[in-house]
C-alpha cells in the first residue's frame, strides 16, 4: 500500500509507503519528505495481536503493556534531542 501527495505542478512533496503482515497489521512505515528526508517506524505485536510497541527512526522505542487484554501501561521512547548518536 503506498500514497503520493503532488503539489500543483505534479512534483511529490511526500509519500508513503506500508510493509503488512499476512494478517493486514502494518509491521512498518517508511514516509519520504520530499526528496532527503525519510522517516521509517516500525511496529511489533504480542501473540495477541495487540500492538506491542513502535521502533523509530532514532532506534528508540516505545511499548505497550497489557492485562486481560487491556492496555495497563505506555512506555516511551528517552530521547535527547539532537545528542549525537
């Protein structure tokens, strides 16, 4: 699955593109701002099929607990912006 966003003169200002699993979850997204940025999230599940967590384009990650299939608690990403990597 993938879309283009076009400007008035048909030049892509963004786009992207979905990576599915065999069930239709989106495992990762790969955005591309017009021609030198692209932003890539990944996503995992737990054997339930709910969403365990997301991966980001800085290699951090955040993740979802659950209990009795409800969502208990979020852990995000710790993230300095702009420390060099």
């Amino acid at each position: 699955m993938a879309y283009q966003q076009k400007d008035g003169n048909g030049q892509t200002i963004s786009s992207a593109t979905y990576t599915k699993d065999p069930l239709g979850r989106t495992l990762q997204t790969v955005t591309t701002y017009g021609t030198n940025l692209i932003h890539t999230v990944a996503q995992t599940y737990t054997t339930d099929g709910q969403l365990a967590g997301h991966t980001w384009p800085d290699a951090s990650a955040s993740q979802y607990t659950y209990s009795q299939g409800q969502l208990t608690s979020i852990t995000l990403p710790t993230h300095t912006p702009n420390a060099p990597q």
